[in-house]
C-alpha cells in the first residue's frame, strides 16, 4: 500500500514538473515573440536616436482620404515640395504626380528603404522625387516653397517658429490632422481625423507683424 501511494506521489510530481516546463516553454516563446513585434515596430515607427525626445515621433500612415486633401489644398501651385517625415511616402507619390519637385525627409533607415524602393518600383526619377535621410529639424528648409507634415501635438510649436523663419514669403504649409496652435489658417478640407489645414507664409508674417506692433 505504500509502494502505490509513494508510486502515485511520484507520478503526480512529474506531471507538475512537466506542467512546470511547458508554462516556462510556453512563456519564453511568448515573450520572444512579443520582442520580435516590438523589434519591428520600433524599426518601422519610431525615428532615430539623435533626435531629440520631445521632437520625436512615430510613423503614422496617411489614409487615401488625408492624401486627397492635402492635395486639394495644394491644388494650383508648383515648384518644391518637402514632406517632414515621409512615413510610407505616400504623400511625395501623390504630390510628384501632380508636378512637385519633391524631397522626403525621413531618418528612419527602414522607412527610407521601404519608400526608395517603391520610387524605383514606381519608375519615379530622382528630379522628381528624392528621399533623404535627414533630420529636418536640423536642415535649412528655404529652398521649399510647399511644406507638408504630418506630425503631433507636441512638436507643432516648434515647428511654427522653423518654418516662420526659414520659409520664404510665397510658401504654403499644410498639416494633417493636428493644427498649428497660432497660425492663422488660411482654409481647411477634410473632417476628423482626415482633417488638414493650409497656412500662407505671407499671411502668417503679416500678422506676426501686427502683433509685434500692436502688442
């Protein structure tokens, strides 16, 4: 009777065990899975190490809604184009198709090597469309007389005040989704999170200008 209890014991020691091994089993696959996701969304989403925190931010796709809209109030200009932060490309794609010259700044190396290769699958030229992996922030945007962004609430205040001062007179600026917090707009298209927002240089300076004058 003793042998069967000890012989019972020991069966059900092993069956713990063995539970034991298959949730650690079971636990690290899911934990290498979960880095594996994390991995590659970091790589897709996020942008590099060098800038700054508060200016960074993660890829966000265009809709085919956003693009149309941003295109609409882009409708009868000409000349360069710069998309801060390109994502997915989308944006240049369509603006190339429209004439633009353009440049997508991008620093995330496998956003840029996803949207390089569609240039090429595209047959898109390089005069037309070029993407470069360089950090806006850090760059002399007054070559560009349209300017196209996509970012977020956080940085849109700063943005306002590089684009002021380096943009030229003449040049449009257009942001999805989230407004500038003191530009005057000069008209919107879209609604929700398809919402975009133009802004003239020229009527943002002038009214800088009187509120310089007239504090």
């Amino acid at each position: 009777m003793e042998d069967s209890i000890e012989v019972m014991l020991q069966e059900q020691n092993s069956k713990l065990l063995s539970r034991y091994r298959d949730n650690r089993v079971l636990a690290f696959a899911a934990g290498a899975i979960f880095s594996g996701i994390y991995g590659l969304w970091a790589m897709f989403c996020l942008p590099g190490m060098k800038v700054p925190f508060r200016l960074k931010v993660p890829f966000l796709p265009s809709t085919k809604e956003q693009t149309e809209n941003v295109m609409k109030l882009l409708e009868g200009r000409q000349g360069r184009l710069a998309d801060l932060g390109s994502g997915d490309g989308q944006l240049v794609f369509a603006a190339c198709s429209a004439g633009f010259q353009c440049t997508g700044f991008e620093i995330n190396s496998m956003l840029l090597a996803y949207f390089r290769g569609q240039a090429w699958w595209r047959g898109i030229p390089h005069t037309h469309a070029t993407f470069v992996k360089q950090d806006f922030w850090k760059t002399d945007l007054s070559k560009y007389t349209n300017v196209v962004a996509f970012l977020t609430p956080a940085v849109m205040a700063d943005l306002e005040v590089k684009l002021l001062k380096e943009l030229p007179v003449d040049a449009r600026v257009v942001v999805c989704r989230f407004p500038f917090p003191h530009w005057p707009q000069s008209c919107t298209g879209g609604s929700g999170l398809d919402q975009v927002w133009a802004y003239n240089v020229s009527k943002t300076r002038d009214t800088d200008s009187s509120l310089k004058t007239h504090p």
